[in-house]
C-alpha cells in the first residue's frame, strides 16, 4: 500500500501562511536614512523618543518639566506657534492635579472642523518609568508626521490641532481641562489618539464613540492605512469595559469622537523603569507613523461630520485590507448559514454519504478535544503558578517568557486534538464528524449575533468551510488542494485571536486560547482529518510543547532587562508616633529582606491603608521600622461653622518638605457634599452630593509644593473621621534614609505607591462655630430672662 505523505507539505504550507499573517501585522523594515524629509523616518522617531525619555518625567517631577519645554522648542521648530494650558482637575477617579497641556494649531484653508492629533507626555510615576513607549512613542510619532506632513505643504482645509496633553496617566486630567475649559475643545472634530500599553507588538485601531460607529468605519477604510489591524469585536469588549484613555474624556465630557492607536505586547514593559528606548521596538513605532501619515492626509481634507451615524458595522482586517459591513447582516448571515447546513446535511443523508449515527460520534472527539485542552490548560497553568512563584511579582499577568507558554499550550491543544480524533475518527469518517464542529461554529455565531454583534465577522470561515462540506456532498469526494485553501480564511481571522487574548488580558485566560484552537482545529477538519498519521502527528505537536514549556524554564528566572519588581514604603504614623516599613510584595528579595527581615508579620488590620491600586494590591507584610525626623503638614480648619443643621469646612493642608501626593480618605458614612478641592468640582458632578470609592476622598499630585484647600459640606450630625496620607517619592534618594541600591534585575513595583516616604494623620476639626444661635441672658436681679441677644458659641466635635 502506498504510504500518503501529504500531511506534511500540507503542514508546512499551514505553518507558511501563519508566518505571512503575523508578518504581515505590521512593518518590519525600518530605514535609517534620514536624508529623506518628505517621508516620516522611524530614525528621526527614535530620536525624539530618546529626548523624551531620558528621565522619569512624571507630574511634579523636575524632568516633567524639561520635557514639556523641549516640546514647545520642537513644535516652534516646525515653525508652529505653541501655547500653554494650566488649571487644576478633579478628575471622576478623585484625583487632583494641576496640569499643563501643550498645544500648536496649523491653520486649514477652509475648516469646518479641527483634527486634533493627541498624546500624553508625562510617564508614569512610582515606578521610574521614562515613558519611551507610554507615550513618548505617540508625541514623537506626531512630531515626525507633522514635520512631514508641513514639508511636503500638503494642501488642506482642516485646521489640525496638536496636543501633548499631561496627566494622563494620574486621572486623564489634562484631556479634561482641555475638553472642559479650553475655546477650541467645541472646534473638534475628530480625534486621533495615540497611546501604548506596551513596548512591542501591532498596533491595534480601537475607536471611541458615543453612536454608531458606521462613520468612523467608512472614513477609515477610505484612508487607506496599509497596516491595519482591528476588529469589531475588540471594539464591542472595548465598549463594555471601564475604558480609560484621553479620548474617553474626548467622548464622555465633549462627545467628541475618534480612534485610539495602541500597541500591547510585551505588556510586562507597562509603567516600570524598562519602558526605555532600548525595549521599545523600532517596527512597533514605524506601524505607528503608517498609521498617522495617511490619516493626517486624508482627515485634514475629510468632511469630519462625516464620521457621525447612528448605526454600527462589523469590521476587521486581513493583511494589507480593512474589511466591514452593517450589524443588521450579521444575524441574516448567521441564519442563511444554517440553512445551507441543514440542505447540505439533509442532502448527505440522502446521498448516504452521511449518516446520523456518524453525525451523532461525530461530537464526541469535538467535546472531548474542547473540554480535555480547556481544563488541562487552566489546570496546568495554575500549577505552574505554585511551581514558580515568581510568575505572581508581575502585575499585569504576562510573564517575561509568556509567548513560550502561549505556543506550548497552542501546541499541546493541537496534539489533544489529534489524538483524540485519532482515538475517535477514521479517515472515511472526516466529513462525517465534520458536521459537529459545523453546527456548534453556527450556534456560537448565532448567540454572537444576539449579544455581541461586534463579534459578527466569525461567520466568514464558517462559509468557507460549507463550501469544504457542500463540494464533498456533492462530488462525493474531498479535494485536499481546495480544502486547504478554502481553509485559509479561517487562519487568518481566528490565529490572531489565540495570541491576542492573553496579551491582552494576560495569561490566566490561556484556557481560553487553547479552547479556541480546538475551535480552529476542528473548522479544519478537512485538511487535518485527512492525515493518516494523527498519532504521529499528536506526538510531533507534544514534543514541540514540551520543548517550549523546557524554553519557559529556562527563561523564569530574573535578569537585566527583566527584572523582579519589588516594592518599599516607609510609612510614619504621626499619631501613634510610630514608623513602618511595608511591601506589597508576594515574595521578597535580598533587598527587601535587608528592610522587613527573613520572617516578617502580615499586616493588622490597623495598619492596612485604603490606597487605590490598579489592580487591588495591598499590604503582604509590614514591620516597625526606626523613626526618622520628618517635616509633618500643617493641617488649618479655616472654615469650620454650623448653619441650618449643615456643617461647612474649610480644610487648608500645606507640606513642611517637598512632596508628591496626598491621599485623604473619610468615614464611608460621611455624605459630603458642595465638594471643591482647590477651587474645582469632580468632572462630571451632576448635583451638590460628592460621589466618591470608598474611604478615598482624593488623591492630590501635587506640583510646586502647592497646598490643598478642601472646601464641602456635611450633615451637622456627622462624625468627622478624616485622615492624609502624605506622600514624597523620594525613599531612595533622601539623605536620611541612606536606601541599598536595587541589583540590577530588580525594578520598582508599579500601579501602586511605591519607594514613597509617607506620613500618615488624622485630620482633627477645631473648635466649630455655631452661627444664629439665639441665647437667652439670665442675670440674678431679673426673674426673667433680658431681651434674647444673638452671639456666636464654640462647640467641640
């Protein structure tokens, strides 16, 4: 018998055209000439990056400074005239902060609308961050289109605004003021925003709307930019989750809308001190600038009302092509394709090249396949978080070597799929078992077009794959050519996918990747249910796992470049006189021993702090620490009156040494209401009544050592429990404290407050003043009392 070696150029053909589509995800070439100004060159990018990010330059930093002062000189080089935009925001996360925005304003000759082009030039404070990637990656990208864009002269009849906003990374304060105070905000028309959560990888197009997105979908697709990479369902999840970039202020507060320019890989990079030149990728940056360039072109001359509609449409992209239609298709597309699945089934069993038993055995290697790879994958991962500890120091949930795991869990659900359908098929079964798979990719559509029509476009290989299945009915033969190209599409949508999900949401959702690769495994059964070898093939795929989980060790452990994050506070307790040294880390180094000891105590629930964290971290371990002589705030009531059962205060808290933050928190049952923080309201306050998260009143970053006034009302019977925490972010660096210097694969802990000394006090109210109230004077040579006289009294609360 002839031996059938198709599977292998079949397989390798597979493997070619995974490579062409990540490929072909962006670019991957980067010129270093710099001779040619009429062109946007990755080179000059990298170099304003390098400007940018020389320093951690956070708000209230000295180097915030000195970059928001390169920006205006870079911007006056293009020969643009800059202004400055300064005001205090309360932001709806409670955070207060003086920003400063940078604007320029290039002149359309007939502009109905502005572009705005937008990114955010501070970094990330706590953690060190040079902001590289987040964001100096998006202002350089804008200088540089920019510097093109005028050298060329294109004619255009937009104004274009430039905007380097500040605060982005504290509460989106700058987009705030800017959105709420500044004449231009109701110019706007579109926003184009450029942002990263990164320091590798695409560029994801993700859009901000308050409507439908059906103009922004056209308008993009016209512009043609040659890398797209997006896709309907992103935008649906988007829409459904806390979205927190300057643009969301755009829509929420000025409904304004536009796109948002992300790059996610490498997500471990995200606010910590190697968000530097050196990780950032040169490719990741130019995909940036092959976005922008076509953009500015086309909206600077774009009628930008037309990107309003009241409808949505599906959309994604394939390499080099930006592909969309209406949501009103998606549920038709969905039923049309059952259709043809029920005729072309009723039309096998009748040709008896079907039948129902083998239809019905078809589901069991399908369920088996899912439900083996699913709970295998969740079951190790979760075991490889007890074996190595070190996987819970990062935050964000992607470890340094998590692209390893991600192909050895890939790999080892394709090897549980072939060994089941080796265990549970025979080759002349393939299109029989084929139906399973058919039917559940249908019913999953058809909940997608009931709940999450974003998600629409995965009906597309499904019809592909009912041409697979109608070919066979009716030929009564399977062709491996056709197969394997009508089985193409499915790669190119679903592929992304796998990679994408535990990049972005980490890799606790891996189970989720390896269930969708059964799902693809099985929309594949055509080419992969022909293979006469699948034990083989089951066991090729397992020792290619094996061999990226051997890849996963070898890479766990720490070193520069990727390093632990570990965290320090030095908290003292002005009342209690008391000092602290406290870690939110999980598992402690050389040099956090060096300050908690081998075997310190979990914190009491009288010294855990109601901080906010990005991701809920609190206090693991806390010590008594020795007390250092630190300048304590001076806490002044200069309003503190009762007036019609209303209590008013006037709280002015002012730093006796240079800080960076004060956190004030109150008694969850204290209603606070007419809330202004140095002179503002919250964003988006509807009525008198303070809305607030917990304890937490606010956070004050505070810039030029300004104090804080607080100004609000309270019900005259409220309790007054409030509490500062005042921060400095100078633990490593003040003389006092005489800190041991990281190793060099260590790096600060970000998204929480970190190598901070703090002080830590109660806000005590002085005496209150009682207003109006009438008192009767009682002397002893009268039997009644005098005319009433009204007088102000004193009354301890």
């Amino acid at each position: 018998m002839k031996k059938d070696y198709s599977s292998i150029p079949s397989t390798l053909i597979l493997l070619l055209i995974l490579g062409l589509i990540f490929f072909t995800m962006m670019p991957q070439w980067t010129s270093t000439d710099e001779s040619t100004l009429t062109e946007f060159s990755t080179k000059r990018a990298l170099n304003q990056v390098a400007e940018i990010s020389k320093e951690p330059h956070y708000v209230g930093s000295q180097n915030h400074q000195v970059v928001a002062t390169y920006l205006q000189k870079e911007l006056t080089r293009l020969g643009l005239e800059t202004s400055l935009q300064e005001g205090y925001t309360l932001s709806d996360w409670g955070n207060l902060v003086k920003s400063k925005n940078i604007l320029a304003r290039i002149k359309g000759t007939n502009n109905s609308k502005a572009l705005l082009l937008l990114s955010h030039y501070d970094s990330a404070p706590h953690s060190y961050s040079p902001g590289a990637s987040d964001a100096g990656s998006g202002v350089a990208t804008i200088l540089e289109s920019v510097r093109a864009f005028i050298y060329n002269k294109n004619p255009h009849k937009n104004d274009i605004i430039i905007m380097f906003s500040d605060a982005e990374e504290l509460g989106l304060n700058g987009a705030a003021l800017f959105v709420t105070k500044h004449p231009w905000a109701k110019e706007v028309g579109l926003v184009l925003n450029f942002e990263a959560r990164g320091s590798s990888g695409p560029s994801y197009m993700l859009m901000e709307t308050n409507n439908g997105n059906a103009g922004l979908v056209k308008e993009f697709a016209a512009a043609k930019a040659t890398f797209p990479v997006s896709n309907s369902l992103m935008y649906s999840i988007y829409k459904m989750l806390p979205n927190d970039t300057d643009l969301t202020v755009f829509r929420e507060q000025g409904n304004i809308q536009g796109y948002n320019f992300a790059f996610i890989d490498d997500h471990y990079n995200y606010h910590t001190a190697q968000d530097d030149i050196n990780h950032l990728d040169k490719n990741t940056l130019a995909h940036q600038g092959s976005y922008l360039v076509p953009l500015l072109s086309y909206f600077s001359n774009a009628d930008l009302n037309a990107t309003k509609a009241n409808n949505d449409y599906v959309y994604f992209t394939i390499p080099f092509t930006f592909i969309s239609y209406p949501f009103s298709w998606v549920l038709p597309m969905t039923i049309l394709a059952l259709i043809l699945f029920l005729i072309l089934v009723v039309s096998g069993v009748a040709k008896r090249v079907l039948s129902f038993d083998k239809i019905l055995q078809g589901f069991i290697p399908f369920l088996i396949s899912i439900i083996t790879a699913g709970l295998i994958t969740f079951l190790v991962w979760r075991g490889l978080l007890i074996l190595y500890p070190q996987y819970n120091d990062l935050l964000n949930g992607f470890t340094y070597n998590g692209h390893s795991y991600i192909a050895a869990f890939v790999l080892l659900a394709i090897a549980i799929s072939f060994a089941t359908y080796q265990r549970f098929s025979v080759r002349k079964l393939t299109l029989n078992h084929f139906v399973a798979p058919l039917f559940i990719w249908i019913v999953i559509n058809y909940f997608l077009a009931l709940s999450l029509q974003g998600a629409g476009f995965l009906i597309i290989p499904v019809y592909f794959a009912l041409i697979i299945f109608g070919v066979f009915i009716i030929t009564q033969k399977s062709y491996k050519a056709l197969n394997l190209i009508l089985s193409v599409p499915a790669l190119i949508i679903i592929a992304p996918f796998i990679q994408m999900f535990p990049v972005g949401l980490g890799l606790k959702v891996l189970f989720g990747s390896a269930i969708l690769t059964v799902l693809a495994f099985t929309l594949m059964l055509p080419i992969f249910g022909a293979y006469a070898k699948k034990g083989v093939w089951a066991s090729v795929f397992l020792i290619f796992s094996l061999g990226f989980f051997t890849k996963a060790h070898l890479d766990s452990g720490y070193e520069l470049g990727k390093a632990k994050s570990n965290s320090l506070l030095y908290i003292y307790n002005a009342d209690t006189d008391k000092a602290n040294w406290a870690t939110y880390d999980t598992n402690l180094d050389s040099w956090t021993k060096a300050y908690l000891g081998e075997n310190p105590k979990e914190p009491t629930p009288s010294n855990t702090l109601p901080l906010f964290s990005k991701y809920n971290s609190g206090f693991t371990y806390v010590v008594e620490a020795s007390k250092k002589e630190i300048a304590k705030p001076t806490i002044e009531f200069l309003e503190n009156r009762i007036a019609a059962n209303q209590r008013y205060l006037k709280i002015k808290i002012s730093p006796n040494r240079n800080v960076n933050r004060y956190d004030i928190f109150a008694n969850e049952k204290m209603a606070i209401h007419d809330f202004r923080a140095n002179g503002v309201k919250a964003l988006g306050q509807k009525n008198a009544f303070y809305k607030r998260k917990g304890k937490k009143i606010l956070s004050y970053y505070v810039v030029d050592n300004q104090p804080l006034e607080m100004e609000f009302r309270v019900n005259s019977s409220s309790v007054i429990e409030m509490e500062l925490l005042e921060s400095s972010f100078d633990l490593m660096t003040n003389p006092i404290f005489n800190m041991q210097k990281r190793e060099n694969w260590m790096m600060p802990t970000p998204f929480v407050l970190n190598d901070a000394v703090v002080i830590r006090k109660q806000i005590k109210p002085t005496p209150v003043v009682v207003v109006n109230t009438v008192i009767p004077i009682v002397t002893k040579r009268y039997s009644k009392p005098k005319k009433a006289v009204v007088v102000d009294s004193l009354q301890i609360n």
